[in-house]
C-alpha cells in the first residue's frame, strides 16, 4: 500500500543531513572531518538523552557554509520525504546555530527557500519555513534574530523553541513570542519532550502558540490533558526520536497511543531522521509494528497532520 499522503509539522532541516551528505559537503568546502567515514560517523549515533545529540547535531553543521549547502540539503530532504507520502512540510531551521559559527542570516535563510520555492513543483510537496530559537541562548539574542528575519521580509510563517530544554522554561521567551504574533508569525515550541508538564502549561499560557512540539510529557498531568484536547492544541509527536534520545525505553513502550485513546490531536513526524533511524514513513512502520495501529488510526494520524498544518483552505481541501 502506497504511505497515506500526510503533512510533515516537525522536523529540523539540519537533522536531515545524512553522514553521507556530511562527507560530500565536508569535501566541497575542504573540511576534514574528525571521523573516517560515514559508517564511522553513524556508529557514534548512540545517544543517551538530548543534549548527547545536540553536540553531535551542532557539530556537523560545520560542513554547511554555502547557500547552496542549505539549499542542497533541503532538496535531499525533499526528494526523500516525498516517498515518505509526505505532501507538505513545515520546516524549522536553527539560525543562530549557523550566525554563531560565522555564517549570515542570508545565507542559511535564502538557501533553505531556494529549495522551498520548487518544492511542489520538484516533489509534489508544499512546504514553509518556521525560524525555531535556541533556548539555551539567551532571550535577548533570538529577539535580535528574531527582528533581523522580520526586517530582510524573510519568508517564513512562524517561529519555535528547541534545543536543550530542561533549565530553560518557555516562560523566558515571552517577549519574543510576543513580538512574532504581532508580526502576524505563527508560534510552536518544544515543550514537555525531556522537560515537566509545567513547560507545557507555560507554553500554552505564557507563549500562546498554536501548535506544539513533542508534548509527550503531558500525560503525567490530566488537567493537562484535558485543556489540550479541550482546545484541540496539535501536539507533533516523533517516536524514534523519543526511542534514540531515550526519552521512552522502547518503542512498544511509546505513549502515542495512549495519546490517540486520550482523544489528543497527535500527528507522527521525524524531528532528526538522518539521526534516529527513519522519515516519517520509518517512524509510522515502527508504530505500526509495536502496536498493530488500524487503518482507522493510521489515516487519522495523516488526516490530524493536514488539519493542524500552517495552509490554506484550498492546499488543505486537496490533501484531506
Ligand atoms: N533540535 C533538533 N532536534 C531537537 C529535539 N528533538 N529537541 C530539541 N531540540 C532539537
Ligand atoms: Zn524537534
């Protein structure tokens, strides 16, 4: 059976690079990479929580310093993603990962949406760009981000809140959440993936966003839940990521369904899939496999995926 067409909601472009690509960028710009192969890379790919795969994650973007390795990278996502049955996708890119090692705003930002702009054209998917912030960096610095990305009319729909989360509560954001929704930004942010359901609360009240990253967490607090269904908030769920950053033991031991029984609006996506075993058709086998998922649930996975994506009526009346 070909993969249900779906919307793709969370996923880090820079955790698309393959070890493969690592290398050919490496050797297009005269890096020598502390590592003999990309079997050799990929087998350092055994993480023990978040911030073990962070410092790898921020490492190896050191081989992207062009526009056209942003934009190389984005349509090797593309072309895979496509057979994954993704039809649209919602992107984040880190700026200040890149700004931090001496690469522009223009560069990350314009290479990215060079691949973006051909994306239905090239791979049948519609697709945005959402600026996601550092929250282990200071608020001030991604306010700055945040303006410069507002001032160049950069073309993205919203902005997010990842990397290293426990420590770094949401609440410290809010000024500039509240400046993206003035500006007429979307807002998600990862909460409750290794951090408390308090994060979550902080998300939904103090950060207002309108979609929210991981959320796993949340069944440990059914007040919780209850405002999340309540409101219907889409929650983007990515089970190998849980499994590779053990943030769930197993993947027979994933809450997702728990989530679906629950009546929350989850949909399955790959967050890092060059670095945790698959795409988003890997991640929906690995459910399948653990739980024996209906078909009825599978499609309400894909048909969630579409309603809680950042599109148009008619874009979304031609994927549903
Ligand atoms: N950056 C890339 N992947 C991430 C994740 N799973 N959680 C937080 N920050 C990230
Ligand atoms: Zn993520």
């Amino acid at each position: 059976m070909p993969p249900l067409p779906c919307a793709e909601l969370h996923l880090h472009i820079e955790g698309t690079l393959e070890p493969e690509l690592i290398f050919a960028l490496a050797d297009r710009n005269g890096i020598r990479l502390p590592y003999a192969d990309a079997a050799d890379l990929a087998a350092r790919y055994a993480f023990t929580d978040l911030q073990s795969f962070l410092d790898l994650y921020y490492a190896n973007m050191d081989v992207l310093r062009t526009e056209a390795d942003f934009t190389d990278m984005t349509r090797a996502y593309l072309r895979r993603a496509a057979t994954a049955g993704v039809r649209h996708a919602e992107i984040m890119l880190d700026p200040q990962a890149h700004l931090a090692r001496g690469v522009a705003l223009e560069t990350c930002v314009d290479g990215v949406a060079a691949a973006l702009a051909t994306s239905e054209a090239d791979h049948g998917i519609s697709s945005s760009l959402i600026a996601a912030f550092l929250r282990d960096r200071p608020a001030t610095e991604a306010l700055g981000v945040l303006q410069d990305l507002i001032a160049m009319q950069a073309p993205i729909v919203g902005i997010g809140l990842d990397s290293a989360e426990v420590g770094y509560p949401p609440s410290l954001f809010a000024e500039v959440y509240d400046v993206a929704r003035a500006a007429g930004l979307k807002c998600i942010a990862h909460a409750g993936e290794e951090g408390p359901p308090g994060y979550v609360w902080e998300a939904l009240d103090v950060l207002r966003v309108d979609r929210l990253d991981h959320g796993i967490r949340c069944l440990e607090d059914d007040a919780l839940v209850e405002r999340l269904v309540a409101d219907g908030v889409p929650l983007t769920v990515c089970p190998l990521s849980n499994v590779r950053l053990r943030a769930v033991p197993s993947i027979g031991d994933h809450p997702l369904p728990a989530m679906l029984a629950r009546g929350l609006n989850v949909s399955v996506n790959s967050d890092d899939p060059a670095y945790f075993g698959g795409y988003v058709d890997d991640n929906l086998a690995a459910l399948v496999g653990a739980f024996d998922l209906s078909i009825d649930d599978q499609a309400l996975l894909a048909a969630n995926s579409v309603r809680s994506a950042f599109l148009d009526g008619n874009r979304r009346a031609v994927l549903l």
